[in-house]
C-alpha cells in the first residue's frame, strides 16, 4: 500500500492528495481490511450449514427424549421426571414418522460441506436414528418383541440416585407407575399373533421380575416417605402396575407361547446393514466371523498355555476351577474389592496408561438389593448432565446370609481374585468409568454426550482388560521373576482369557444365529464348547444372541480398538505413546471407531481396514 499518509522531511516526499483521491484511498482500504476480517464465502457457507445441522440436532433431541422420557432422567434432565413413553400404536406410528422425517433431513447435509467437528457430530447422530429405525423398521420391535413393554417400568433411577427430594421422586414414580397398565394393555394390541419363542419366554421372566421388584424392592426403596396421602396413593399405583405386569406374563404364557416359532434370524442382507448403520463397519458377516473364529482359536491356545505354568498335569478347566477357589470370604468380599481398585488405580496412574481427569473416586459398594437378580458387578456412573446426584458407585454383588454355605461358595467363585480383578479393570479403572470422566471433561457436543457406540463403549473396557495384562499388570514385580510370580500372572492371563473367550463366543453366535440358521440348541452348545460355560449359563447367551445381535461389539470393538492402535503408532513414530493413544481416543464422546480412526489418522489413504 502507497505511503500517502505520511510526510516525512526530506528530499522524496510524495505529493499531496486531493480529498477525492483521500476518500477514494479511505474507502479502499476498510474495503480491505473488511474483506480479511470477514470469512470467505466458502467459510461463510460452512458456518451457515453448520448452524443449520445445530439447529435440526437440537431439535432432534428434544423430540427424541420426548419420546423417551425416562432417558432424560437417566441422562439429569429432569424436565422429563415423572414422565414415560407412550406404546400405543398412534404414538408408535407418529415415532416411526419422526425418525424417518429426520433420516430425510439429516441426509440432506453434506459432511464434506460441515465443519470437521460437526461433520462427525453428524454422522454420530445418523447412526443412533439409523439403529432406532432400524429396530422399529426390519426388527419390528414394538410387534414381535414383548420384552420391550415387559422391561418399560425399569425406573431404577428414581431410587438410586437422590436428584430430588424423595418426596418428589415418589410423585414422579406415582405418575409413571399409573401408566403401566395402559402400556400393558398396548402391548395386547400391537403384538403379532406368532411371536419368537425366545423373546417371549424371557418377557414372561421379565414381567415377573419387574412385577416382583416394584412390589417388594422399590416399596422398601420408598419406606422413608412420611408423606401417608403420598404413600396411599404410591402403594395403590404400584399396586396396580405390578398385578397388570402379573397378568400380562400370564397373557403371554396363555396366549403366544402354545403358537410361539423359532422365527428369530435377521438374516444376512439385515445383518450386515444393521452393522453398517449403526457402527460403520462394512465387512461382510462371513469375514468378522472368519476373524473371530481365528481370534477365539489364538485365545484357547493363551488358556491352554497358561494353564501349563500353573500345573501341567491337570486340564484348562480343571486349573481353571482351582482358580476359581481363590476368593475372599463373604465379610472380605467388599473390602477386598475396594483395596484392589485402588491398587488398579495406582498402577494405571505409575504406568502413564491414560490420564484420569478427576480426583473423585468410584465408590465400592453392596449392589442394591433391587439390583441383586440381574447384576454381578457393575458401574453406575450419573448423567452427562446431572447436576445433584453426581456420585459414581462401582456395585458388588455379596452373597446373601440366609444363602447355604455351598451356595455362598459357588457365588464367591465368580469373585476370585483375579476375575474380580479384571471385572474391575473392565468397569472402574480404565474401563468405563475412566471413559466417563473423559467424556465429562471433554469439549463434547449434547450429541456426542447422549448418543454412544455400542462397540466404542463396550470395545474400550473389553480392550482394557488385555491392554492393562500386555502392560504388565498382574506379572511380577522384577525382572527376575521367582515361580510364584510366574503362576501369579498365568492365573491373570487365564481370567483374561476366560472373559476373552465369552465375548469371542458371543461375536460367533450372534453371525451364526443371524445369518447361518444356527439354532438356540447348537448355539448353546458353542458356548460350552468354546468358552466352557454350563448349560444354564450357555442357554442364557444363546438366548441373548437372539434378540441382541450387537452383542457381538464387544469383541468387534475391541478388535478395532487394537487395529487403530497399530495404525497410530505407525503415524507418530517415535512421538507414539500408549497414554497419548489413549488420551486422544477417549477425548471425542463415544463414536464408532470408523470416525476415530478419520479423527485420529491424518493419511484416510494408508489406513483403509477397519479390523
């Protein structure tokens, strides 16, 4: 730009200017500067299309959670307290609309037009509609699944966590509990006259259950309410909602049991859709199944060979038993759990294993009794956006006192200490918990903080328990390790493999089932042959597979987990740390891997397989 503004002395000064040529000057350069203030049009554009996905996100979770209300709760928006879906075939009619009128409207969006973050954000979105049409759409639920109304009064939330007075909460389960017997009685309308035998024999299990907590659990749960005109109306709302579930396990075992079929199978078309949808993975069934199988294969051969450092002459299993008889006793099970978490805790931090973003502890405890029937150990962790209630419990299951001694034992088994220890890798510290308070700590969108990967989430923790052995946990403390040492880190490497085994069945089944014709009985017996489960226990994940085929993302995550890994690595070279790795991969809500590996890989070209 010419000097014209400035006069200096001496011999080269410019000539004045006039004041039309001064304007003119002027005018130019705010021309200038405006033009490098102002985005250009390709960034303008974007802005605009980002700020036009914002505005149909948000309108997109408003009407989700007004369809799911008890999610909101779940998720501390209590906007949506003391409120539950509606089944009838009107309000699932006008679901389905709404998913397939947003399925349009987010398609319109072009990702590559989107801002890096909000074209993720996009996609994250489009696969939890894709799996809720998909569920409505080519499952059928609301028609063929009577577990779905069986399961609608889980409202667990307003008893485990104190957001609000009790005396609130108990008005809430007072409106919800009213509608029971109206979902119940939808429930009669929309299903199909031939039902799959599985889904109804679990429903009447479920509706029996259901019917039993609210009448026993959830009465005990409220029995500090000293409201008596509250209370009055409480009991006689439960009342009601547990007979209508009562009945409706009768309606089912009298009315679609005698005619129920075997008529469960997605199918292979469906199979690999549902897997492209909703985690983005588009490998065709027969090659995760070939993988998986080689997978589960390379995992027996681990057990078998780490059963040989323990004592050579005696089976897998047989070790394996032995194993199990390492436990505390039932007054030790808690306390021992809790100390163990902490040193789990310690070894994460020394390891530089991932950072964990926040001082506050997950707090061990007794698995509440309402809990007990369906849960062993588990991680209870507050919404994304819970204000009041914000404590994490990690849940442990003890063995009851009016338990015979052998029962007691049989429980205490599944807590040996190096079970227990790898349950408490997979839950608290790195798993899930871990994963919780990144997400917390995250820059996350809304969308990224309610909506998850199944295969991400489960993928994570599942990974976990390997990565925390690979890392040396559990082996010996020097490099010389002595023979205790040596069966020590064996024993963790058999545990490891044993929950390995499970998820790698259930990968297996879930293909087979889908898209092989495999039966519940043939499934069955895989799990005991594979994973050396029971028939009881086999039976039930055989039976899960039929209603739940992405059971299968446990392993399939945890695969892709471990193949970006190696691919990450590779890109940072001498830069590559497993905490860097872990920090970066936790740092983006909970997408399906197939978007991490675009966030976190700069070269798409290189790093084309997912598995």
């Amino acid at each position: 730009m010419s000097n014209h503004f400035a006069q200096p002395s001496g011999e080269h000064t410019l000539p004045a200017c006039s004041s039309r040529q001064l304007v003119a000057n002027l005018l130019s350069l705010i021309l200038i500067l405006v033009a490098l203030c102002l985005p250009s049009a390709s960034n303008f554009a974007a802005q605009t299309d980002d700020a036009e996905y914002e505005a149909v996100a948000e309108e997109y979770i408003k009407t989700y959670l007004a369809a799911h209300p008890l999610e909101g709760t779940s998720l501390g928006l209590h906007e949506y307290d003391g409120k539950i879906s509606d089944y009838s075939r009107l309000a699932l009619d006008a679901e389905l609309s709404r998913l397939r009128r947003f399925d349009d409207r987010l398609a319109k969006f072009d990702p590559a037009k989107l801002s890096a973050r909000q074209s993720i954000d996009l996609r994250i979105l489009q696969a939890a509609l894709k799996k809720d049409l998909f569920e409505m759409q080519d499952m059928s639920v609301f028609d063929r699944n009577p577990m779905v109304y069986a399961g609608a009064a889980d409202v667990n939330v307003y008893i485990k966590r104190n957001f609000a007075p009790l005396e609130d909460r108990v008005r809430s389960l007072v409106a919800i509990e009213s509608q029971i017997p109206n979902i119940l009685i939808a429930a009669r309308t929309n299903l199909n006259d031939v039902l799959p035998k599985p889904y109804v024999e679990l429903a009447i299990e479920i509706a029996k259950g259901s019917a039993d907590f609210l009448k026993k659990d959830l009465v005990s749960a409220v029995s500090g309410l000293k409201d008596e005109q509250l209370r009055a109306a409480f009991l006689d709302a439960n009342r009601k909602a547990a007979s209508a579930l009562h009945d409706y396990a009768a309606w089912l075992a009298r009315e679609r049991l005698p005619k129920a079929s075997l008529d469960f199978a997605l199918g292979e078309e469906k199979f690999q859709r549902f897997l492209a949808q909703t985690e983005l993975v588009d490998l065709p069934p027969q090659k995760i199944l070939e993988i998986g199988m080689a997978q589960l294969k390379a995992e027996q051969e681990a057990f078998a060979e780490a059963t040989k450092k323990i004592d050579p002459n005696k089976s897998p299993i047989e070790v394996f038993k032995q194993i199990q008889s390492e436990h505390p006793t039932p007054d030790k099970l808690i306390p021992d759990v809790a100390k163990d978490l902490d040193k789990i805790r310690k070894y994460v931090l020394s390891h530089h294993l991932v950072s964990i973003p926040s001082e506050i502890r997950a707090k061990v405890k007794e698995t509440p009794q309402y809990l007990r029937a369906t849960s062993f150990a588990s991680m209870d962790t507050p919404g994304p956006f819970e204000k009041r209630a914000t404590e994490a419990y990690y849940y442990v299951t003890p063995t009851e006192n009016n338990w015979p001694e052998k029962q007691k034992q049989e429980w205490l088994t599944a807590f040996n200490y190096y079970t227990s220890d790898i349950t408490s890798i997979h839950e608290a510290y790195p798993g899930h918990y871990v994963q919780f308070l990144h997400l917390n700590g995250s820059p996350a969108t809304k969308v990224e903080r309610i909506f998850g990967s199944y295969a991400f989430i489960e993928g994570w923790a599942h990974y976990c328990e390997k990565m925390m052995l690979d890392e040396g946990f559990g082996g010996a403390s020097s490099s010389t390790p002595s023979e205790d040492d040596v069966k020590r880190a064996a024993k963790y490497r058999m545990a490891q493999a044993d929950e390995a085994l499970l998820r790698l069945c259930r990968l297996c089944v879930s293909i087979k089932l889908h898209t092989q014709n495999m039966s519940l009985d043939e499934a069955t017996k895989f799990f005991q042959d594979n994973c050396y489960y029971e028939e009881k226990p086999a039976r039930q994940e055989a039976m899960r597979g039929t209603f739940d085929p992405g059971y299968l993302n446990y392993t399939l995550g945890k695969l892709q987990i471990l193949k970006l890994r190696d691919d990450y690595k590779a890109q940072e070279g001498d830069e590559f740390s497993l905490q860097k790795f872990h920090n970066e991969l936790l740092n983006h809500g909970m997408p399906s891997i197939r978007l991490l590996r675009e966030i976190m890989l700069k070269d798409q070209s290189k790093w084309n397989d997912v598995l």
